[in-house]
C-alpha cells in the first residue's frame, strides 16, 4: 500500500493544528485564574503599604517612606527579604505537617476569591452556593493553623494553633447564620445574584440598612476569622510568644503572614457583596460614556467602572479593622469565647428569625 506524501503533511499539519488548539485552549483556561492571583497580590501588597500609612498617621510618626516613592515598594523588599532568609524545619518536629500547614492556609482562602464578583459577568466562578461556598473553604484554613502548631512540636506554638481552632468554630456559626439571612433576603446563594438583588432600589437597596444588626456581628466576626485586634489571640506575643508562627522562618513564615492579609481582604470584598452592593455605584452611569463621548466601548467602560466601584468600597473599609487594630486593646482568650457563644450567636439567631419572619409575612 502506497501513501502519497502530501497525505501524510495533511496529516502531520493537522494533528499539529489540533495540538495548537489544545494548547490556545489551555491558556485561555489559565489566564483568568493567573489575571486574578496577579490581582490579588498586588492587593495584598497595597493593604500592607496601606497599613503601615494608617497606623503611622494614627501613631503620629512618619511611616515607610524610603523604599521607593512614598515608600510603596516596602512591602515588595520585606518579601524578597523573606524569600533569602533560611528556612528553618525543628529538629524534632513533624516535618511534613510543618511544611503542609502554611501551604493549606493560604490555598483555602486564595480560592475563596473564585465565588467573588469584581464586575456584571466578572467572576470566576458563579456558584449556586457561592457564599456557602467561601464559608467552607475559609474553615479548612484553620486546620492548616493546628497542623502547623503540632508539627513544631513547641508548646507554645501547639497552644496557638488550638486557639486558632476554638476562635474559628466560635466565629464561624454566627457569621453563616448572617450570610444565611442575607441569602433569605435575596432568595439566592449566588454572589452575583445577591448584588443583582441589592441593585433593584440604588443605594436604599443596600443590605447594610435591611440587615443592620447582621452587618455588626458579620464585622466582628469577620475580624475574629481574619486573626485582626482585638481577636488575634492564636499569635498573641505576650503569651505564646507567636503562636503557632514561632518556629517558622523565611519563606514559609512570609506565607501565614501572606494569608492574614488575603482573608482580610476577602472579609472585605464579601462585606461589599453582601452589604454594599458590590460593583453597583447605585446613581445611573448609563450617561456617563456619551457625556465624555465614549459610546463605542460601553461595556468595556462599564466594566472597568464596576471593578473601580468594587474595590473603592472594599479599600475604603478596610480602614476599619486597620484603625482597629491600633484603637482597641487584646480581648483575653474567655472573653472572646463569651462574646461569640454568648452574644454573637444569639443575636445572629433572633437576626435570621426576623429575616425569616418578615418573609414569610411578605410572601
């Protein structure tokens, strides 16, 4: 049997074809998930310099100012700094536990960012169950915590991550049971559908004046999950020395500080889907491309506005918990248990009766 060689280069060019597409379909799968980790690092680096602002205006010092203009690139330089530091494993700790911990803390909260929407159409993931969702994955950050505390086989650090723990099953009922409520509401599990919802009645449709009493308790037990002042009981240096950080140098020590800071600021973006309004500026923008003669690129000026709204909420507050932080004195550890057993969860239950009550009187 005899092939003709322009059969075989049809062949070969096509096969090669098919694996051109393969690969253009893999990128495109990854740009999204790559755009939005570019995303969320560069955020996390403006929360730190912002941080370091803040609290220097409010301590009344200068702050940093040295590491580039304004001192912007600070963050940038502790990182790299971080990154040459030794890495340290103890002697006679588990060492797979103490290199998994940090690893699982920062995983389980880089995916809660998937069921977040930046923008009408601009989401990862849009989930059915998208604020349950961030809900359990969030709990499995403190299991990385304990894991982390037993592998340094340190007392101290063993302490730390069982508080981490206790603080985080303490705090997390109450704010499902508000994320439950803002759900009724919405008649949706869906984060895109909640701010659809919020966006029916401008800026009067914010979840923040129909749930008042939920906001409060979702804010403290926002800052109880996140570890911030005055909850940050598992790394309290008076005591534990650092918690379960303290046998943790270099890198892996940048990765529990990498993650206070990213559930931070998914705290805050899910305060400004569930309560804010999320990408939603509640006045008309509709005018707003034919008053600066923008009318071919519509849309993509609508969504850029709507990333812009997303993240000015989000930014603007955040200066709560940074200003809390250096306002408020450290809860002791009954304390903390008492205000989120006996207080939190009981308000946070007569919240989500009323919700279901004034449902079902409007149904």
């Amino acid at each position: 049997m005899i092939i003709d060689t322009t059969e075989i280069e049809t062949i070969n060019s096509f096969s090669k074809l098919e694996s051109l597409k393969e690969v253009y379909g893999i990128i495109w799968m990854l740009f999204p998930i790559l755009t939005l980790v570019l995303g969320i690092t560069i955020g996390v680096l403006v929360i730190v310099w912002l941080e370091r602002e803040i609290s220097a205006g409010i301590q009344q010092r200068i702050g940093p100012e040295y590491a580039g203009p304004l001192g912007i690139l600070q963050a940038l330089a502790d990182g790299t700094k971080l990154l040459l530091k030794e890495n340290l494993i103890p002697s006679t700790g588990d060492t797979r536990l103490f290199s998994i911990g940090p690893s699982i803390a920062v995983i389980s909260i880089f995916l809660s960012y998937s069921v977040i929407p930046f923008g009408d159409r601009l989401v990862l993931a849009d989930l059915s169950i998208g604020v349950f969702f961030w809900i359990a994955i969030s709990s499995i950050a403190p299991v990385g915590l304990l894991m982390s505390g037993y592998g340094s086989n340190n007392k101290y650090s063993f302490l730390g991550g069982l508080r981490a723990a206790a603080q985080s099953i303490s705090y997390e009922i109450p704010l499902a049971l508000c994320v439950l409520s803002i759900s009724l509401l919405s008649n949706s599990l869906s984060t895109v559908d909640i701010v659809e919802a919020q966006s029916k009645y401008g800026f009067w449709g914010w979840n923040l004046w129909r749930q008042p009493i939920g906001f409060i308790v979702f804010l403290i037990s926002s800052l109880a999950e996140c570890e911030r002042l005055p909850f940050d009981l598992p790394e309290a240096e008076e005591e534990l020395v650092a918690g379960y950080q303290t046998e943790y140098s270099g890198i892996k020590f940048g990765l529990f500080y990498i993650a206070s800071y990213l559930n931070l600021l998914v705290s805050s973006l899910f305060v400004t889907v569930l309560y804010l309004g999320g990408w939603n500026l509640s006045i008309p923008y509709i005018l707003v491309p034919e008053l600066f003669g923008i009318n071919n690129g519509g849309k993509v000026f609508g969504t850029l506005i709507g990333i812009f709204i997303t993240l000015a909420k989000t930014y603007l507050f955040l200066f709560i918990p940074i200003a809390t932080r250096w306002t408020l004195p450290r809860l002791r550890m009954d304390q903390l248990l008492n205000l989120g057993w006996k207080f939190l969860l009981p308000i946070s239950l007569g919240n989500l009766l009323l919700t279901t009550s004034f449902q079902l009187l409007s149904l």
